[in-house]
C-alpha cells in the first residue's frame, strides 16, 4: 500500500506512453515517458511531496519504480534470450564486438575525462553506446548508484543517435556496398538500442526482399546485450571498492547486482526448458513496459536545473563514442569478414 500511488501514477503516464512508442518506435515508449514525467513535475512541481492519507506519497511510489521495478524488468528481458542461437550467429561477430566494446568504453572514459562530465553520466553513456542503449543504462544505474539526471543525460543522447542511426545506416550500407548479412553484422554492432536496431534492419530487408539483415541484426545485437553481465559484475565490484575506500558501509552483497543473476537464469531457461513462446513473449513485453514505467519515473524525479547543468556536453561525448563505434565495426568487419 505504502507505494502504490506512486506506482499507479508511473502505469498512468507510461500507458500512452507505450502505445505512442509503438507508433513512433523512432522515439519510442522510453524517451516518450521521460519527457512526460519532466513536464508532469515542471506543472505540478510538488506532486512528488501530496500526501495520502498519513503515511502515504507518491514519492515512495515513484522511488520504488525507478530502482526496484526497473530491476525487475531487466530479468524479464532474460526470455528475450535464446543462447544456441547467440552462440551461432553471435560467435562470428565476436572479434568486431570486442571492438566495439574496447573503444566505446575508452572513448567514453577519455572524453568524460576532457569534457569535465560527472563520472556516472560517462559510465552510462560508455555502456549504452557500447552495449544496447536504454536497456543498458536502466540496468547499469541502479549499480553505479547513479542520479536520475544520469540517467535522463545519457537516455537523452542515445535516443538522439538512434534516431540518426536509423536514418543514416541503411544508406551508408548500400553507398559502399554491403550485403545482407554485412548489414545486418554492422547494425547489431553498431546501433545502439535494439529497436533501432530492429528499425534498420527492417528498413534494409524491405528494400533488399529479405530478413537476413534483419534476423543477424537481432541476434548480433542480444549477443552485445549480454555484455551487460560482466560490466554490470565489474563495476559493482568497483562501485565497492570506492565505498569502502570513502569510509561508507561496505558490503558487496549491498551492491552486487542480483538482478543480473536471475536475468542470465531466464535466459538459461528460455534456452534449455521448453517454455510456450506465447508465455516468454508476454513475459519480455511486460519487461519492456515496466521499463517504461521506470522511465516515467525517472522524468518525475528528474531536476531540469541539474539535468542542463552539463550543455551540450553529454551529446559531445555520445557523438564521439557513436561515431567512433561506428567506424570502428564497419573497419573491423571488412578486416575480419
């Protein structure tokens, strides 16, 4: 009962949120969300703060989508995971991820660094433009204890470039002369969320007359998404070790991810036990729409003041990492391909 209103406020906003996503995936539910939430609380600037009744707000609520449900729905995308297949396809774009990964993350690290950003907007860049965009920045969060303007920062820059990704892709592909499946290896490495994915490896299938671009694209992209279990493993361990050095309550049970460790079960699961596909599907749309909810919340908590505070600075750094990723896999590839 204690964060219920605030809960049911997160399923009201991010309702139409989802279904304005799904007719506009170029933005999407997410983003939808967030701007919702920012322009709730810029209205109703003491929303978060009504009580009801003696005990209850909408704030307790509202903190508990954003960190606890947004936890729940990462392992929810576990289903999502069909492990043969990752090995098959994902095996061969291995070399190229590894790639991706090294210099998206260095990238980022470095060019925090020279912009002056805060350390947690830089991790949350490095890994959505590094692994799988919104979905990595919701999971990585709560692990680095990041603020919801973080998130906002970083959530904000990788729909910009997705939507440039989406655009630009399928016309750079064909301009030199990529073939199906080169498409599809180039796009799942290099775009960053999986619906842009999706999206451009669509667009390249209708025009091409076939789903090779589309279906290696989707498999090469569930390959980097689990990425997200080292990273995630690494920097709770880090996260640990800078809070036991500033004299906070160590634990690394505190900070360990479990949520990560029931992801990878699910998606053991999905792979090895015979689960009606009807039940993982239901199962991975309702993690994808507590995402949203998540995302509401975050727009609710999310301080324009603070969020603008950086400029231009985190769209600076998310060109330079998305740039580069993008050069970098198209290099690989015609290297190792």
């Amino acid at each position: 009962m204690k964060n219920s209103y605030g809960i049911l406020l997160c399923f009201t906003i991010a309702l139409p949120a989802w279904y304005a996503g799904r007719v506009i995936p170029l933005v999407g539910g997410p983003v939808l969300a967030i701007l919702a939430g920012i322009i709730i609380s810029l209205v109703v600037p003491n929303l978060l703060k009504l009580r009801i009744g003696k005990e209850n707000s909408f704030n307790d609520g509202v903190k508990y989508t954003s960190k606890k449900l947004l936890q729940y729905s990462i392992i929810l995308l576990g289903f999502d995971m069909n492990l043969f297949y990752i090995l098959r396809v994902g095996s061969i774009s291995l070399v190229v991820l590894f790639f991706v990964f090294l210099t998206g993350f260095l990238v980022a690290f470095y060019g925090g660094k020279i912009l002056k950003l805060s350390g947690k907007t830089t991790v949350l860049i490095g890994v959505g433009t590094s692994i799988c965009g919104g979905s990595a920045i919701a999971a990585i969060a709560p692990v680095i204890r990041a603020e919801d303007e973080d998130v906002t920062r970083a959530i904000s820059t990788i729909f910009l470039f997705n939507i440039i990704a989406v655009l630009v892709f399928p016309m750079l592909g064909r301009f030199i002369g990529m073939g199906d499946m080169s498409f599809g290896l180039w796009a799942g490495a290099a775009v960053n969320d999986t619906s842009s994915v999706v999206a451009a490896g669509t667009a390249w299938s209708n025009a091409a007359g076939s789903n090779t671009a589309l279906t290696v694209a989707t498999i090469v992209k569930l390959t980097r998404t689990l990425m997200l279990v080292p990273i995630a493993l690494t920097l709770a361990l880090y996260t640990a070790k800078k809070m036991k050095s500033e004299g906070d309550n160590f634990s690394i049970v505190k900070v360990f991810p479990w949520f990560i460790v029931f992801f990878v079960a699910a998606a053991i699961a999905n792979t090895f036990f015979n689960l009606q596909p009807e039940l993982t599907s239901t199962l991975v749309q309702i993690g994808k729409f507590v995402i949203v909810m998540a995302m509401a919340a975050i727009g609710l908590n999310t301080n324009l003041r603070n969020l603008f505070s950086s400029g231009i600075k985190p769209l600076v750094l998310g060109c330079f990492c998305w740039l580069v990723v993008a050069l970098v896999s198209i290099a690989a590839l015609g290297f190792f391909m």
